[in-house]
C-alpha cells in the first residue's frame, strides 16, 4: 500500500486512488518500470531517479498525467484522424467496410475474448518471414489480406495488448505494404475492457477477397548501411536518432527486457548520437496516448524535431513502430523511418560503432 503524507504520493502500479492497476495485460507500465511496482515516488532508488530525471517520466506529485490533461486548454489535436474509441468501435466493428484485427503480443488472448468480427492477426507468424529475417513478400502479403476478406478500400481497425504496442507494429507493417485505411482503438484491449466492451469468443466467418500485390513504401523503413550514413546528420543536428528503449539497455548494462528472451545481442549500448526516450512515456496509465500538446514537449525536450530526418529503433522493432505512430500519426513528423533491424541486427554486426554510457 502507499506511504501516505500530507503530500499524496504516487506509487509506481498504483492508480491514483489507491487501487492496484494490473501488471499483466490490462498493465500502462512498459516492461522495464514494471519491476518498480510498488515503490513510492518518494523513496528515491538508483532506478527510480533515472526513470524520473530522464525527461519527467513521473512527477513528484500524485498527479501525473491527470493534472497536466486538467491543465491542458486545448483538447487533443492530432495530425491525421487515426485513432477510434470504445464509442466508435461499438457503433462500427460489424460495418461492412470495416475489418478488425487483434494483433497482441499474447496472441492467445483473442481466444479469451475478441471483439465481434475481429480476425486475429500474429505478426511472427503472418508477416514475418519463416526463413529470411524480413517480413513477407508483397504476394504473400496480398494472400493473407485476402484470407482476412480485406480489400484495398477495407478500413483496418487494429487493437492489442500492452497499450498497443504490437499493434502500432502492424499498423507499420500494413502501411509499409501499401494498405492506406488503417486506424487504432485509442488505448487498446485493455481499454475496450476496461470500458465494458463486450468481447465473444465465436469465430467470425470470413468471405476471401482478392486484393491485388501491392508496391512496398520503403520510405518508412530504414535499414543498417543507411543508418550508419545517416550518423552524420545526427552529429550536424539535421537527423535524430530515437532509442525507444529502456534506460538500462540504452546504458548497454543489459541487452534485453526483463522477463523477455535474450536473442543472442553481442553488445550492450545504443547508436551513436541516439537519445533514449522509453516508447511507453507516451501513454497514460490507462494505455491510451497523451495529448499532442504533451507529446509534443515530450519529444521536443529530448531534441527531436519536425524538420529533421528521424530514425526509430529499439530491439527488434516492436517498441520503435509505437513510436514511430506517434511521432508521424499524432504529431506530423514528416520525415520517419524505423529501423527495424533494430540492435539484434546492430549490436550484432561487424564494424558498425556503439556507445556505451551512464543512464540518461
């Protein structure tokens, strides 16, 4: 339970009123915070001060992300009309021109319950590659669209687990394909139960269609070589390179998540000239993102910019899509790649520069 004073004080996977915010799906921590569950903002540990310092990921206050929405004046302003709501997804998931898709981490949560209608979409398994570490080929990826029963005018609603964290990832994907109708249900599957939604376990029955082989939008996608040329724009100030890691493994004292596999990365750090700004400090505790005025400040501290050519990266390119949503969907940011080779393929390879560091 949390140390009261006078002064309310915030504990890391508590809500504000004291009751206890899941840790497992319906969780607003990333992966990396959630070992500090449970720890008040005012007992200030080695790990606590890092999340902290490192751009105001928490405020000393219990207020958070409650206080500056109430402060705000205006209301949200994203770039493009991206994002749905309970209220949206409940009057349309069963549109004919809408198609739904569960794409979680935990792919075995849609059989616990999806939304009506929806398909579920596995990104190891439908887009990635089985052989070569690349996603499908556009003739695959136009059977798997039609086996969903999508066509090229199909709204694509995504949703999934962990503040949408694979799912920004399959929204990545699709728009790389070449799919233009996309959207996302603003903070997730924890967010549709969270507000009562009523999810089915019955199988959708699914009409194939035939959409065509499409031609793959590389300006979203980066890959190593150009990186590494790119070094010297982040050095001049017309590039950035955004590590949307955890602080620890931006340090290069780890290579991996807690909890999560180590895939064989031979080198802790991070890219030259890269700054670390954690995918999750995007979101509220509720999985749903923070307001543009927010974001906007969040990513303008750290040194990113509009006018730059920005680079997205994390491990294996999950995490860095989120950001790469955020950063080109919600706020306009004209010029995005994500490197989805990420650091398995960076710490990994021959001749390429890292750095270590202290945490930021």
């Amino acid at each position: 339970m949390p140390q009261h004073t006078d002064t309310k004080t915030l504990v890391i996977g508590k809500s504000d009123d004291d009751r206890a915010v899941c840790l497992t799906e319906s969780c607003w921590l990333s992966p990396h915070l959630a070992q500090l569950s449970g720890i008040p903002i005012s007992v200030r540990t080695p790990a606590l001060l890092r999340e902290e310092t490192h751009l105001s990921i928490f405020m000393a206050s219990a207020r958070t992300d409650k206080v500056e929405d109430e402060m705000s004046l205006s209301p949200r302003s994203y770039t493009h009309d991206v994002l749905v709501n309970t209220m949206w997804l409940t009057q349309h998931h069963l549109d004919p021109d809408i198609r739904v898709l569960e794409a979680s981490e935990d792919g075995a949560l849609y059989d616990t319950g999806h939304v009506p209608g929806a398909l579920r979409l596995d990104s190891r398994r439908d887009l990635w590659h089985p052989v070569i570490r690349d996603f499908i080929a556009p003739e695959a990826f136009a059977s798997l669209m039609s086996r969903l029963g999508i066509t090229p005018e199909t709204t694509v609603v995504l949703y999934g687990d962990k503040s949408n964290w694979w799912a920004t990832y399959a929204f990545w994907v699709l728009r790389y394909n070449g799919h233009q109708h996309l959207k996302l249900v603003n903070g997730g599957r924890q967010k549709l139960i969270a507000d009562g939604f009523d999810l089915s376990r019955e199988a959708p029955e699914v009409t194939p269609t035939t959409y065509p082989v499409g031609k793959r939008d590389e300006r979203l996608r980066i890959y190593r070589d150009e990186v590494r040329q790119r070094l010297h724009l982040v050095h001049e100030g017309t590039g950035a390179l955004v590590d949307v890691r955890s602080p620890d493994e931006y340090a290069g004292t780890v290579t991996h998540m807690p909890d999560y596999p180590q895939e064989g990365v031979l080198r802790g750090g991070h890219i030259p000239g890269a700054v670390n700004v954690p995918w999750a400090m995007a979101v509220r505790y509720d999985g749903t993102f923070k307001p543009a005025e927010q974001l906007q400040r969040l990513y303008e501290a750290a040194g990113i910019h509009p006018s730059q050519q920005v680079v997205t990266y994390c491990r294996i390119a999950e995490r860095s899509s989120h950001t790469w949503f955020v950063l080109t969907q919600l706020l306009g940011y004209p010029e995005v790649t994500n490197y989805d080779g990420s650091w398995t393929e960076w710490g990994n390879a021959v001749g390429v520069p890292i750095e270590k560091s202290p945490h930021p």
